[in-house]
C-alpha cells in the first residue's frame, strides 16, 4: 500500500451495498471503485489530481539529464 493515504470512511449500509455492486459489475475491488468513483467526480469538475510530492520531486530531478 506505498503512496496510498488510508482514512477511515463512514458510509450508509444501502449505499456502501451498491458501491460493492458496482465494484463486482467491473470487476474491480471495493476500495479501486472508490477511487475510480472519485477520480470520476473530480474529472467532472475540470479536476485533475497531482502526482505525488516524492514522484513530482523524482521527476523533476531527472527532466534535466533527459
């Protein structure tokens, strides 16, 4: 689990149910559906989240060398 934030997530029972639903509908864990159903969200809202700071720092030390 390296990179990933873990939080604790309080969810109604009917709604977590479905979240399971569509996780087993697309062949994807519980936990990859949320992620995917918030990535989604924010895709919708003109969002694009930022690699993370140690991948961002990697990335810029190597530009330069290329």
């Amino acid at each position: 689990m390296a990179g990933k934030k873990s939080f604790l997530l309080r969810v109604d029972p009917a709604l977590w149910a479905e979240v399971e639903r569509l996780a087993q509908a697309d062949l994807r864990s519980t936990n990859a559906q949320v992620e995917f159903l918030l990535r989604d969200a924010l895709a919708r809202r003109g969002i694009k989240p930022r690699a993370p700071a140690v991948q961002r720092e990697k990335d810029d030390a190597g530009g330069e060398d290329e």
